[in-house]
C-alpha cells in the first residue's frame, strides 16, 4: 500500500490553504505538520507489512 500520493495531496491542500493567509509561519507549520503526519503514515505502513509477514510465518 503505497500513501506517498495521499500524504503529497494532503500536504499541498494544507501549503494552498496556509498561503492564501499570506504569511509565511502558516506555511512553515503546515511544511513541519506535513512531515510528521508523513513520518506517522509511513510508520503505520511498515507495522501493518511486519505484521502480516508475522502472521505468515505463525501459519
């Protein structure tokens, strides 16, 4: 399952909406924001794909 896509989109809604304020702290949260919410995907990911190679082997 990949979410780059997903977690991309999300990332340039948040960077539009940040902007259309015109200032540029919003920008640099959403930027900080973005990489976390990436960073936690992407952790969930290799959870979920370690988990089912578990259950694989226990079968």
């Amino acid at each position: 399952m990949d979410l780059t896509s997903y977690v991309s989109n999300h990332g340039r809604e948040f960077a539009t909406h940040a902007e259309a304020g015109g200032d540029d702290a919003p920008c640099t949260l959403v930027e900080h924001l973005t990489g976390s919410l990436e960073s936690g995907i992407r952790t969930t990911q290799r959870v979920k794909q370690t988990t089912r190679r578990l259950t694989r082997r226990v079968r």
